[in-house]
C-alpha cells in the first residue's frame, strides 16, 4: 500500500551554503530512496541535482547519507523507515558539495593516482607470470569494489579531519596498495610506500569502512589489517631489518 511520506532532502551549492528542505512524496511498495528522489525531481524540484546510473547498485554513483548513515539511494528500501519518520537524505560530508546531493569526489581519483601501478620482475615477459591459485582468489574480494566512495567519506581519519586528506589515502586505496603488496610478482617495496606515501598508520582499526560497503568487503579484516603485520613484520624483524640494513634496500 502507497502512502505520502515527509523528506528533508539537503539545497546547496558550492557556496557552502544550503539547508535541509521539507519535502512530502508519495511512496509506492517496494520503492526504494532513489524512486523518491526521481518522484521528488519530477513533481516538485526540477533543479535538484543527484548523481546516479544503474539503479542496481553497481555503478557507485547514488552515494549520500540517509538519516546520516552514509548508504547508495538504489539499495536503500523505503520499507527500511516507519511511514510517519522524516527521512532526510543529504550529500557525502566528506567531501565537497557541486550542488545539492552531488559532491566532488575528485579526492579519490587523486589517491588513485598515487599509488605506483603492478610491476612485474623485468626478466619476466608477458606470457610467463605463475602464480598459486590461492594467490589468484585472494584479492578477488577487493575486486567487487564498485568504487561509490562511501568508505572513504565515512573514515574518520578523513571526515572528522580535513588536514589528513594530504597524507591518508583512505581505506579504498590502502585496500588497493595492499592487494598489490600480496601479488607475488609484484617487486615495488609496497610496505614502506604504505606507511610513508599512503598514511596506513592513520587507520586505527574501527572498521566503519568495512560497515557501509555495500559489496560487504571486509576491508579492515582482510586488506588493512594483514598490511598492517606485513608493514610491521618487516620493521621490527631483526633478520629483515639486518638484511635491509646491508643490502641498502
Ligand atoms: Fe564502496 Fe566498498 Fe569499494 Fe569502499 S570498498 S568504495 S565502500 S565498494
Ligand atoms: Fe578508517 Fe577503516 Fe581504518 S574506517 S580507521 S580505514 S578500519
Ligand atoms: Fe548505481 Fe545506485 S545508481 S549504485
């Protein structure tokens, strides 16, 4: 059964400035926050601004904060909130506001960019990389990032500190140097790259990246955390630190 429900859906522009505008839409059975967004659109705010795609939560486009938690329009379900709650629907905090739900997210391409890309031994020709099976499933996970960002706005080592954004390269590509840092093929020192060029040592381990992906990759657990005891294996291993010591790596 359809019902009208009451939104506070967020105005602004690049400015900084905006407010939240009370809005009521009509809500259809099975609908999720992005049909209220397209009803919203057609009926009473033509100028509202949304970045959207696929409506089926693989492109990472429709990125905002329902109710404050940080979450894709297409894959949230109305049925989710009470009928007689307010929805407020605003843009990713992190990041700076084009206009209404649509940020710059240029942050992340600019930390993409940042880490060096695979680099194989030079005396291996293409055609000739082996690798165990097991080293072929072990990132796979990684690779169903759909790149919506919604880690990297909600680290608070970047959302509550705009300062760090120099420095950290937030969840998102720590999880990319750390794949790279587990391909057996790859010979870049990744570990060092991962402390002093990517700010690994900014993640404190609160897993709340881990708790909006929507591809439900356990980025802490499985990415952050094993470079975390590669990086520190590798600092305080007495024979590592001998070998590195002699050999000036
Ligand atoms: Fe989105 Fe998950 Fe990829 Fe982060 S790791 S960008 S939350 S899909
Ligand atoms: Fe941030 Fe995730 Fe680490 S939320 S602190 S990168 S575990
Ligand atoms: Fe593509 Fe939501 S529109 S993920």
């Amino acid at each position: 059964m359809g019902y009208r429900a009451k939104f506070e859906v967020w105005r602004g522009d690049s400015s900084g400035e905006g407010a939240l505008q009370p809005y009521e839409v009509d809500v259809n059975e099975g609908e999720v926050v992005l049909d209220i967004v397209h009803r919203l659109q057609a009926t009473q705010a033509g100028d509202l601004a949304v970045r959207w795609n696929c409506k089926a939560g693989k492109c990472g486009s429709c990125s905002a904060e329902i109710n404050g938690r940080p979450r894709l329009m297409c894959m949230t379900r109305m049925s989710t909130f009470d009928e007689h709650e307010t929805v407020t629907i605003t843009p990713l905090r992190t990041f700076p506001v084009i206009r209404d739900l649509v940020t710059d997210v240029d942050f992340n391409y600019v930390k993409a960019r940042e880490i060096p890309s695979f680099a194989p031994p030079e005396d291996l020709a293409p055609g000739e990389y082996r690798m165990d099976q097991l080293d072929v499933e072990r990132p796979q996970e990684f690779r169903k990032c759909i790149e919506c960002y919604l880690c990297q706005n909600t680290c608070h080592a970047v959302r509550d500190h705009e300062e760090n954004k120099e420095q950290f390269a937030g969840p998102r590509y720590l999880m990319r140097v750390s794949e790279l840092d587990m391909h057996p093929l790859d010979v870049r020192d990744r570990k060092d790259a991962a402390q002093e060029d990517h700010g690994l040592g900014y993640c404190n381990i609160t897993k709340c990246c881990t708790e909006v992906c929507p591809e439900h990759i356990k980025i802490t657990d499985n990415a952050l955390i094993p470079m975390k005891e590669r990086v520190v294996d590798t600092k305080y291993d007495p024979l590592v630190w001998l070998g590195r010591k002699i050999f000036k790596r």
